[in-house]
C-alpha cells in the first residue's frame, strides 16, 4: 500500500480587505493517498476529529494484474479510509471489497468525541445487481470494531449520536432509508420515506439534533425519527440540504414548485414540531433568481446560504447570504472576480460558532483550448464584510469539499488526478501576536 506525503509551499495572490495580509491563512501541508496501485479513485468525504486527525473515505482502484480486465465495463475498485494526522502524515487507511470484480465505495464519513471513526458505502454485487449497504467502526488507531450489513439499497451518509450510536441514510427501493445501529453495530431500525412530488425520491442530506433525533432530506420531503425510530413529523417539498441549530429547529433549501410557475429556490426554517417558522424565496440584488447548494447556521441561529448566479452563457457568480434567526436578510455578498472569461463555483461554505463564514470556490481560467483551476478560500464576518481573500492554482484534481477546525483552521479536500487518489490540504490561521507592555 503506497501513501504519498507532500508539503507544498504554493504560491498564489490574495487580497485582503480592511486588515493586513498577516490575517489570510497560510498553507500548512498538502497530504496525498496513493492508493495501492497508484490508479484512479474519487474522495467522497471526510471529517476533521477534536485532535485535529484527518478521516477521509471513498473509492479506490483496486490491486489487479496488468492483463486483467476491466469489470464489467469498468476498474475494480475498493472501499477505502485512510487518517492523517495533524502533521498530515498517513496513520493508517482501511480498504474492503465484498467481492472480488465489482465496483465498492466509501461515501460518508463521521467521528465521535472519543475519536472513533464510522464510515458507511457500497458493495456491488456481481452482475449490476442490488448494493449491499456496508458500515464500520474503527477506533482512533485503526482496529476495526464492528462492521454490519444491510440488503438492498444504497447509502451516502453516516452519523453519529451521544450515545455512539449510528444513523446511516441513502436511498431504499421505495423512497431514502435510515439505519439506526446501536454502540455494537447492531441493526436497530430501518425506516423508508417514499412521498413527495417523486414516486422514488433521492435522498440528500441529514443532520442529528441534541435529543439525537435524526433529520432526513430530500427531493421527497424532510421527516423526523425519533432514537426509536418513530416519525415525529414529514413534510414534502424538495430539501436539498438540511441544518439544525441549538433549539431544536432546522433549516432547508430547496427548489419551491407552483402550478403554472417556474420553480425557485427558497430558505425555510421549521420548528422541533415541524411547523414553518419563515421562508424567504432566494433572490440576488435586483430581483434576479439563483440557485442554492450549502447552507450553515452558527451559534445565534442565523441561517447562511450559499449559491450561484447566473451573469451569462456559462459564467457564474458565487452568491452568499445571511438571514438571522427570525428570517430577516441582513446581507448578502457576490464574488465576481471572472478570470479570462472562466466562471466561479460554489464548492463548499463553513460556518463557525461566532457567525464567520468561509467560503470554497472554484474559479477556472480559460486560455484557448485549456482550462486551469484556482482555488479561491474567502472570510466574511458576520458583518459580512470582507476579512481576507486567498487565490492560487489547483492543480491536485477537482475540490470537493470544505471543513473548520475549533481554531477555524480550513481543510479541503479533492480528487488527485496525478497526483493521487485522495487529496487533503491544510490551512492554518495565522497566530495571534499579542504585545505586552512594560
């Protein structure tokens, strides 16, 4: 098994509005996971532990003789884990694969406050048959605790609640299922929501609450489990992603369907009895439609939303706002910075305790027939002001996504390419220099 460990000083510009460039966060280490065959394979997600250990999962081409074939139309491939330490140095990673020529996967990712890791994805079977849902639980050093299986449908997402016990969501054959398993790895419950606007809806996100009932969202509805795993309350709409804050209350975008209308994206909060507290129909400067793909919420309940808008042919903005905790807008701020005729994506947006936002973009140049990548990291205050801007290339393959530390220090994550399979960059804030006087 090969692991590929680099630090990388990259340079690139940043500008910094209303402090000095000591404040813009400076890169720490880039690590790289290599795989065992130094081939293709695609980071679904990862998470960043209380010690600051990096956990990451997802798919890995598997080991395999130059002369043999492709499975199926394809490359083997194998559910893999691997943790970095706060230095990014590999501590260990994990790989598994049901059988021996189908396609298996990492798709989520969570840690516990003991620094046990749970990862759930999927086992092909042979043929283009069913998945087999596959979820394990390893301890801080790699031991394998448990791993438990479910039949028939596909997963995406895991979590953890209080009591170290597991919800795992995905899709089911009717609708999205969730999966309790208890502290042993043993199948609790499984439900399925299958209403909505779709005969099969998708699911998309989760999110657990403090009492650890479990919130489950997608292009069906959002509906509400208890530990024991009764419903509380299911609405339908379309719920591409969901958020909790410390009362109990979540909220959800998602694209709002009238009869005879165009769609548009909106910001709904509900309440711990599912009742609508407020929505606000997602709009740019000027009355002009966009579309919503991250949302957070910090400590005070204010809702931050993140998208794009549309400025022409393929060229977009990035759009970020912020709505305190009654629905009212108290700011919204475009980046627009365009470079040879590229476009800005949203990658990923962060929220911290204080209402600080940090926002991942990924703005491609384009010069005749080639496409490069920067990648863009940017801090708002919950004034939404400016503090910092960070731009330099990419050149580690696609980014995926964002995450903060307690010392809000930023990890992205992405796709090697050449580099690798599973690329991990960390950014350090800059240490506070406190003077004393004599």
């Amino acid at each position: 098994m090969k692991a590929l460990l680099m630090f990388v000083a990259m340079t690139g510009s940043l500008a910094a509005v209303g402090v000095s460039a000591d404040n813009v966060p400076s890169l720490e280490w880039i690590a790289v996971y290599a795989g065992s065959t130094g081939g293709e394979g695609f980071p679904r997600d990862f998470v960043v532990g209380g010690s600051g250990a990096v956990y990451v999962t997802g798919m890995s081409e598997k080991q395999r003789e130059p002369s043999e074939p492709f499975a199926h139309g394809g490359p083997y491939s194998e559910m893999a884990t691997v943790k970095f330490d706060e230095s990014g140095k590999q501590i260990w990673a994990k790989r598994y694969s049901m059988f021996e020529d189908t396609a298996d996967g990492g798709s989520g990712i969570a840690v516990d406050e003991g620094g046990n890791v749970y990862v759930t994805g999927n086992s092909n079977r042979p043929r283009g048959a069913d998945c087999i849902c596959v979820t394990f639980k390893y301890d801080a050093n790699g031991k394998q605790l448990w791993m438990s299986t479910h039949d028939g449908g596909s997963t995406s997402a895991v979590g953890v609640d209080r009591q170290g016990c597991a919800y795992v969501c995905g899709r089911g054959a009717r609708g999205y299922q969730t999966i309790r398993y208890d502290t042993h790895g043993v199948e609790l419950w499984v439900q399925e929501f299958s209403k909505g606007f779709n005969r099969k809806p998708w699911f998309w996100d989760m999110t657990i609450d403090s009492c650890d009932n479990v919130y489950v969202a997608g292009n069906g509805g959002i509906v509400k489990y208890m530990p024991n795993g009764e419903q509380v309350w299911a609405i339908e709409c379309e719920a591409e992603k969901v958020s909790g804050d410390n009362e109990g209350s979540v909220s959800i975008i998602g694209l709002v369907h009238q009869f005879g209308r165009a769609p548009f994206y909106a910001t709904t909060k509900y309440s711990n009895r599912g009742k609508e507290v407020w929505s606000r129909r997602f709009t740019v400067s000027g009355g002009k439609a966009g579309s919503l793909t991250k949302i957070g919420i910090d400590g005070t309940g204010a809702v931050f939303v993140g998208g794009l808008y549309r400025v022409k042919d393929e060229v977009t903005d990035v759009i970020v706002t912020k709505y305190d905790a009654g629905g009212r807008q108290e700011w919204q701020q475009l980046y627009q910075k365009e470079l040879d005729g590229g476009r800005n994506l949203l990658v990923d947006l962060a929220v911290n305790q204080d209402g600080e936002v940090y926002v991942l973009i990924n703005s491609d140049r384009r010069k005749g027939l080639i496409d490069t990548r920067d990648l863009v990291l940017t801090k708002y205050d919950g004034l939404g002001r400016v503090q910092w801007e960070k731009r330099e290339r990419w050149k580690y393959g696609t980014l995926e996504k964002m995450r903060i530390d307690d010392k809000d220090n930023i990890y992205v994550m992405g796709q090697g390419g050449e580099y690798g399979e599973f690329v991990i960059a960390k950014y350090q804030q800059p240490k506070i220099k406190v003077s004393s006087e004599e």
